[in-house]
C-alpha cells in the first residue's frame, strides 16, 4: 500500500491527483505548496475560509520575496551542502562504537 492509497481523516482529499504529487512535480517551495493547497481544496472543505488562508500564505510569500535578502541564498546552499555531506554518511555510529561528526567545511582531510 502506497501513502497515496490511504488518507488520515474523511476523504474530503480524493482526487485524480494528490497535492503532494503537484507539489513534488513542480518542485513547489513551502509557500506555494500551501497557496496551492487551500486554493484547490476550498470547493471541497472550507469554502471562503481556505481562500483566505491562501490569501493570507500569499501575502506572508510577497512579504518574504521583497524582503529577501542575498545571503539567504547562500545560507541555502550552505545547509544544501551539510545536508548532502551528512547523508553521504553510510555507516551508523552505534555500528562503529564510536561518534562521526562530518568535517567543516573546509577541512575535509586537512590534518
């Protein structure tokens, strides 16, 4: 069974497509993901009241874009980089008897 053969609660969220497959296909960010998610669920749940909760996502993402700053690109790409070197990490620590911390940034095989 796949998670998208089972829902948690009603099933007011049947439809030809799961949102969290138009999300993944589309790469959306977390503020478009939500945009997209109370706009194409009001007919079906909440009516006005998930258009305003768009609405109001919508107004928090335009106030994030103008807002935006340079070096949170740069942040990301660091986080991006963490990330990718800590899931490279293949071996448990339990499985080694000892703790593995990645290296900084910088300093990999630098002795």
């Amino acid at each position: 069974m796949t998670a998208n053969d089972k829902q948690v609660g009603g099933d007011h969220y049947k439809s030809s497509i799961q949102h969290w497959d138009y999300v993944a296909a589309n790469e959306l960010d977390y503020f478009q993901a939500m945009i997209t998610r109370y706009v194409g669920r009001h007919k079906k749940k909440n009516g006005l009241e998930d258009l305003e909760k768009a609405k109001h996502f919508l107004d928090k993402y335009i106030e994030v874009v103008k807002n935006k700053n340079p070096t949170d690109e740069m942040i990301a790409e660091v986080a991006n980089e963490f990330r990718r070197r800590v899931s490279r990490r293949t071996t448990h620590p339990a499985q080694q008897g000892k703790t593995e911390h990645p290296a900084p940034f910088g300093y990999e095989g630098e002795d």
